[in-house]
C-alpha cells in the first residue's frame, strides 16, 4: 500500500467492497494468511465517511493485490476479492501412468489392475490413493526407480491396493522409501 501525508482531501474518498476473510480497521485493509478455499465469499459496500486512513492517519492512495487476490475498478470506487482455489489438487484416473508432482489425491476407477508410478521423492513429499468405489481392478503403486522404494518393495513390485476394498493409501516419502501410512 501507498500512502499520502496528512494533508489529503477530506472531501474526496471512496468506495471499498470487502467481503469474507478481509477487513478494514482503522483504514488498515486486512488479508488473513490463509483465506479457506472453500469460503463461498459474499461481498458488502463499506462506504467511507472521510478519507480512508491508517493508523497514522495518512490517506491510503494506492493498493497492491496479492496472491489470490484482485482489485478492479478505479478510485474512489475499487472492488476487493478474494479468488479462491482448491484446497487440494485431485485427480482421477481410469489407466496406468505416472502420479504428478502436481497431484495431491489420486482417485482410481478402472475396468482394469492399473500400475501408478510415483514422482522422484522429496523427504516429507505426500500422496494419497484411493481405489474409488466403481473401481473393479487393484491399484500398484510403485516408485519411478529401483532406488526408489514403497514399503521396501522393489519397481517393480510395489504395493497394493485391493479394488474390493474400496482401499486407500497415504504414501510419505523418507529418504529412499515411500512408507504407506
């Protein structure tokens, strides 16, 4: 944020539209760290009696958007909002093939024993797999080497789930070794 001296208009201020997961307190507009991804945000006017000042009682003039965040409109009238993105990224999958880095949860519905290859590890790197319901063949998940390994077994052999149990893994990766929690 940019801020003017004391001496700004006190006639000239401006409309700011905040909504959940921002405030504005005492000109002081206020972002949490962590916006809940699945707020359903509903946004309110606030409308300003004077100049909209900080604590010091300087005018706010300009503002910066931040991750996830953006400001549209020109002054005296801006709209704030929060954008929000999924909590986890998910995916599923019907055939054989690689978890991505990008991947968080892989759900797996197939006709077919499907072969999942995970990611190069990184020590605390997380997975989850889940042979979803509908899901009529088991899931092996292995590691993308030989140095690589899942519960010790080897590319590979690797672990398994069985699809009549609707199973699922949470795979953590320590080292060399990809542990099924």
């Amino acid at each position: 944020m940019a801020y003017n001296t004391p001496f700004a208009s006190k006639t000239q201020f401006g409309v700011v539209e905040v909504g959940t997961n921002i405030d504005v307190v005492a000109g002081v507009v206020d972002l949490p760290q962590s916006v809940a991804t699945t707020a359903n945000p509903t946004f309110a006017t606030v409308t300003s009696t004077g100049a909209v000042t900080d604590t010091g009682n300087r005018v706010i003039t300009t503002l910066t958007a931040g991750t996830g965040i953006t400001i549209t409109g020109t002054a005296p009238s801006l709209t704030i909002n929060a954008i929000a993105t999924p909590p986890v990224a998910t995916r599923l999958v019907a055939a054989t093939g690689p978890i991505l880095t990008t991947d968080y949860y892989v759900g797996v519905i197939a006709v077919a024993p499907v072969v999942l290859t995970l990611p190069a590890g990184v020590a605390g790197d997380e997975y989850v797999v889940k042979s979803e319901f509908g899901n009529l063949g088991n899931v092996t998940i292995v590691g993308n080497s030989i140095a690589e390994t899942v519960e010790g077994l080897v590319s590979p052999a690797g672990f398994t789930l069985a699809f009549a149990a609707n199973a699922s893994a949470t795979l953590i990766f320590r080292g060399t070794n990809w542990n099924v929690v």
